[in-house]
C-alpha cells in the first residue's frame, strides 16, 4: 500500500480489489478515482507533467501524514502522467481504517490535496490550442478544513 506515479493506464477495480484484500483487519475501504472530463466539449488531450522524484516523495509526505491523522490501516495513492484522454483514469486514492469516518475523512483529505497542492501541471490540449489548468479557488477552500502541517507541503 503505497504511491505510484506513472503514465501507464491502471485497473480501478484491479487496484481497489487488491488493496482490500490486503486491508484484512479494518472494517472499513473507501475509494475514489478521477477521471479526465471535457467540461467545455472539445478537449483533445490533458497533458500531466511532475518532477520525478520530487513529486513521490511530495505524495508519500502527505500519505504518512493521513495515515497519522486517521489511524488508517493502509493508504494507496495513484496518480498518472503524460498525454490523457477525455475518459481515461487519471488518479486513484484508497484508504482502510477501522471505522468508516476515518477511512472517509482521509480520502478526502488525500484527494483535496492531490487537487490543490500535489505537484503536477496539466494542460488542456483543444482546437482552441494549449492552456495551462489554473488552480480553482474551491479546491483552495476544500483544502482549508484540513489546517495543520499539509499548509506546508
């Protein structure tokens, strides 16, 4: 149970079966997988650039934190790069805990910053061109109720 950064496609079902499989003594598994959506109509492509190195070791920081904060029993972190299409699984996160608060609380937690601080780039590719993806105030405020060491990640 652990983070990956990679471009290759990964099985959500595949990923979750197998997390729970090894989450033996918690009675609770929460998931959540992001996928790539064409708001506007139009877009070809969403290209995620990161810093290798860098950005696991940003992820694992925040993983080891949630995992702290809730007492989880395992915690797994995907998250993909390079060129997505519109309907491609672009991230995934899945904790385990013994009770289903935690094991909602720290989803949440985790997705919030992976929306907000984790260290990826995107950029929408349409006929309109290329244009980097700025970050929405909302995903900022989601981010608020989680105050304490993630303001310094």
């Amino acid at each position: 149970m652990s983070v990956r950064v990679q471009a290759e496609a990964f099985d959500p079902g595949a990923e979750l079966n197998a997390f729970t499989a090894a989450a033996s003594s918690s009675g609770a598994v929460v998931s959540f997988s992001g996928v790539v959506r064409d708001v506007e109509g139009g877009l070809s492509v969403m290209e995620i650039e990161h810093y290798p190195g860098m950005t696991e070791k940003a992820l694992e920081k925040i993983r080891a934190e949630a995992m702290t904060r809730w007492d989880l029993e395992g915690a797994l972190v995907i998250h993909r790069f390079g060129p997505l299409h519109p309907g491609e699984v672009i991230m995934m996160v899945a904790t385990a805990a013994r009770h289903r608060i935690a094991a909602f609380e720290a989803a949440e937690f985790l997705m919030d910053y992976l929306k907000s601080r984790a260290p990826f780039w995107k950029k929408e590719v349409s006929g309109q061109g290329k244009s980097w993806v700025a970050a929405k105030e909302a995903d900022e405020q989601a981010l608020t109720r989680w105050a304490g060491p993630t303001d310094a990640a």
